[in-house]
C-alpha cells in the first residue's frame, strides 16, 4: 500500500488545476498582481504560503475539538499571523533585500482568503495529516499560478530571469536586442499581470470544458 490512497492524492494533484485556487476559486488574486513582477518574488511568497498553510492546517486541525464556535475566527487569525511572523523573520535574517520588496504582501499572507478558506473549510473538519495534505496541495496550486505569471512578466518584462539577464544585454544590443526586440515596460505593471492570468484561466478552461460556467 502506498504512502497515499488515492483519496489522498487527490488532495494534493487537484488544486494544481481543476480546482486550483486562484484560476477556478478567484482566491488570493491580489498577491498574484502585485508581486510577480519578479520571478524571485513569486518562489518566494509560493514557499511562503506553502510553510503558512501546511503548518497552519494541521495546527488547527489539532485544535479543532476543543476551539469555541464563536472565536473560530480569531483563532485562525492568531495561528497564521504567529507563521506570518516567523516567516518574516526568517526574510528579514537571510534575505533582507528581498524581504524589503515583498515588504507589505508577506503581511498580507494573514488575510489571504486561501488559507482562512481552507482553515474553515477542511482543516476544522479532518485530521491533521489530510490537513496537512490540502494545505501541501493547495499552496502548490497558488505556487504554480505564481511562477507562471512572474517567469513571463520578468522575462517580457526585464528580459532576465532570477535576475539573470537571457535575452541578451539591452544597452550593447546582444541577443534578441540586436535584432530591435525591446522590453515591454507594460509587463512590470499590475494590470499585464491581470492579463497574464486571464490567459492562463483561458487556456486552462479551453483545455477543459467543464470548468466552463454555463
């Protein structure tokens, strides 16, 4: 028997896409506008989200039997905000320019309606290790969206990578630039990154017709 039934494993493979949080459920679209920019910046807040909401899940599966119903709320709000900061703190220790451009949005991981979703919606409702398997599953499926989006805004956007130039050097006219190819300043913008997800949610409902709201 393997390490996961199939149950299980459907917990992790669905959020990456037919359920996934951000192109089917339209949550934590704010993170995915602001901060994708920079493909550095996506990996990063998708480890963030994924340390917040595994450990979160299973914290508050723990404590499911004995949280009165009428603080459930604040509950939630006080285990994330407590990873929150521990998250920050670690930015803050080993990568302190970084940390300076995710600044705000690593705060505003409290509120991501990702997590308190699935805070309510499965952890105060399974065991700790499905719980633990959901928030694996649904942090990867916002991870995802994320790299995408920030892969082709930095690239279209800046013409690197990481930081790394790969189209070649925009002021000595190397590579693709020899021949007039020009960054697109649009792509660093939050709208482009509105439109990069709206492609994304395009060719994953064309790829699949019954995500398809009639």
């Amino acid at each position: 028997m393997g390490l996961l039934s199939k149950k299980d494993a459907k917990l992790i493979t669905d959020p990456l896409a037919d359920n996934n949080p951000i192109t089917i459920q339209v949550l934590g679209i704010c993170s995915a506008l602001a901060i994708t920019a920079d493909l550095k910046a996506s990996i990063v807040m998708a480890i963030a989200v994924l340390f917040v909401l595994a450990i979160g899940n299973v914290v508050i599966s723990l404590l499911r039997n004995i949280i009165p119903s009428k603080i459930r709320i604040i509950v939630q709000l006080i285990v994330v905000a407590a990873l929150v900061i521990i998250v920050d703190i670690i930015l803050k220790a080993f990568a302190y320019e970084l940390s300076k451009t995710l600044s705000v949005f690593v705060g505003l991981i409290i509120t991501n309606c990702i997590i308190m979703g699935r805070f309510e919606a499965f952890a105060l409702a399974n065991g700790p290790w499905r719980s633990f398997l959901d928030g694996i599953g649904n942090s990867l499926g916002y991870g995802v969206i994320l790299v995408i989006v920030g892969f082709f805004r930095e690239l279209l956007g800046s013409g690197t990578l990481l930081g790394i130039k790969v189209l070649g050097d925009p002021i000595e006219k190397t590579g693709v630039y020899a021949y007039g190819y020009e960054n697109n300043g649009f792509m660093l913008l939050a709208p482009m990154a509105l439109i990069t997800l709206g492609i994304i949610i395009w060719v994953q409902r064309s790829r699949n017709k019954a995500l398809i709201e009639n």
